[in-house]
C-alpha cells in the first residue's frame, strides 16, 4: 500500500521554519510525492520552492472550518498523520481523522505513536519534536531550517544588493520588530547598535515584513538600509548568506535566518530562550541573565544596556 501523509503544522512563523527540517524528514522516509502539508495560508510562502509537497490551508480559527478541514482529512484516506501542532485543535482532528497511524507529542487517545516520556517543556521545542518524529521511525539528521532557493531568487538578492552599493561592504541584518502581541519582546537600543555598527565600516540592514515597516522607516534614518518587505522567506535565508552576522529579538525572521552560516544573536527577555532560541544559534543568545544584569522572570529589556549588548557581540565573534 502506498503512503499518503498527512502533516500538521500551522503556526508561528518561527515554529514553522523550525519544523522545515522535520518535514523534510518525513518526505524522506515516507518517499516523493507522499506527503500533504496541513498549514495556514499565510505560511504558504515558506514552502512555495519545495518539490513534491502539496500544501492545502485553511482559516485556524472558527467551528465551521474546522468541521470542514476534518471532513476534509476523512476524505482523503490517509494512511499517516504527522501533528506538529500541539493544540487541542490538532488533537481532535487526529483522533476523529479515521487515519491509522496518528503521531504526536503526547500520550493520549488522539495519537498511536508518541515519545515514552512526557514532555515537560525543560528543553528546546525542536529537540522534543525530534522525539516525535522519532517514535514513528523518523530520522531528522538536518537540524537547522531547509529553504530550498531558486537561481532566480539567488539572482534577485544578488541585483538588490549591486543597487544598495553594498557588493563590497560588511553588512549586518537587523530586525527589530516583534509580534503587536508581545511588545515586551522588543529590545529598545537598535538604534545605537546601528550608529556603533557604522563606527566599524558595518552597514546594518533592516529586514522585516510590512509591520515591520514603521520602525524600520525610523531606524534606518538613524543608520543603514531599510529593506523591509525586501525578501521573500527563501530570498531572506539566502541574503544571509552575504551578512557577517545578524541580530534579532525572539521573533520569526530570527528562524529564518538560522538556516544560514552566520551567528544569529537573538536577544531574549520575557520568552524562555532555552525552549525558543533559533536553531544551532545557543551560543550567541542575549539574555539579561547571561550577562547577569537581572532575574530572567522579571526580564525588561529596558534594563540591557546597548553597551553590555555590543561588549557580547564583540566578545563572541573576536
């Protein structure tokens, strides 16, 4: 009988770009053209160069779609279902979905396979999604983001960066923007970061999607290049490739960027950057608790001074 998978992912941004590599897992064991990714029409983007995978999405929120989206899966016949989702959404789905071989994160009815231990949220989500995948005889060797680049998106990061006049000069990415939701994750110094940077020949490069427009409108008249709504998902990870390094908040655009090979210093206050920090990047996570300015549970990042910020930065790369 042939496989026909059925994987569960649909949101944040950054969960999603974590998950690219699973997925890739599972197309690989599951073989070309098994696979049918579940996922919201806004994260549609992030896999519009991947070969073989057929993407069906639909609106997260409502009891009409998801009664739909369920009648949906019935319909299909699916032999496995993958859920990379957590939710208690994905889990009715799972357990009403008629597919024989269910994956999860947890013990429970809704799943067959699922990792021994229960998951106590004390280590990096992506490590324990590894588990999952695992408990259904997945192997995930790649364990950064997967963004497969055309030559045509290579081409167009490549003629942006000719018309900046930036081919021969250092530059560094910056975002500084963070969801509307969680505004206390927003590291408030970029702007002095940026003038330090231009101190050392270094042109910062403000990336980000439209709401990010506003502050890098203001940022970049401080210093540097506004890039935002530059690059597509893949187009950024491929930008990466031309920067030094990059420095984030906790936000989506820091996962993207960690499927390069530059350090991603992802500056971290409120979020536990233990379970949330960006794939292989460990070792340049800013936090007030490793540079022992405050408790990590009453992180304000008011209270990261940009000198302390640069004074890492600096440390870790020389």
């Amino acid at each position: 009988m042939t496989d026909r998978v059925l994987i569960i992912k649909l949101g944040a941004l950054g969960d999603v770009v974590m998950a690219t590599a699973l997925i890739k897992a599972i197309m690989t064991k599951h073989g070309p053209r098994a696979c049918t990714l579940l996922t919201t029409d806004k994260y549609r983007e992030v896999f519009r160069n991947w070969n073989n995978l057929l993407i069906k999405t639909f609106p997260r929120h409502g009891l009409i779609h998801n009664a739909r989206t369920l009648k949906w899966i019935r319909q299909h016949e699916y032999t496995h279902l993958y859920a990379l989702q957590g939710s208690n959404r994905t889990k009715i789905m799972s357990r009403f979905s008629k597919i024989p071989i269910r994956v999860g994160n947890q013990r429970h009815p809704a799943y067959t396979h699922s990792p021994k231990d229960p998951w106590l949220r004390n280590s990096h989500i992506f490590n324990r999604m590894i588990e999952v995948c695992n408990s259904a005889g997945v192997d995930v060797l790649e364990k950064r983001p997967y963004f497969p680049t055309t030559a045509a998106e290579k081409t167009k990061v490549e003629r942006w960066l000719e018309e900046k006049k930036l081919t021969d000069r250092t530059i560094v990415l910056l975002h500084a923007g963070v969801s509307p939701k969680r505004p206390e994750k927003q590291w408030p110094y970029f702007s002095e970061l940026a003038r330090h940077l231009t101190t050392k020949n270094i042109v910062p490069i403000w990336i980000g999607a439209a709401p990010d427009r506003d502050v890098n409108l203001r940022l970049s008249g401080v210093a540097g290049v506004d890039a935002t709504a530059e690059f597509t998902v893949s187009e950024l990870s491929q930008l990466s490739n031309f920067a030094k390094f990059a420095v984030t908040n906790d936000s989506g655009p820091m996962h993207v960027l960690s499927s390069g090979n530059i350090p991603i210093f992802g500056i971290f206050g409120p979020s536990d950057w233990i379970r949330h920090h960006a794939l292989g990047q460990e070792q340049y996570v800013i936090t007030l608790d490793k540079l022992n300015t405050t408790d990590i549970k009453a992180a304000n990042l008011a209270e990261l001074a940009p000198s302390k910020v640069i004074s890492f930065i600096e440390k870790t790369l020389y």
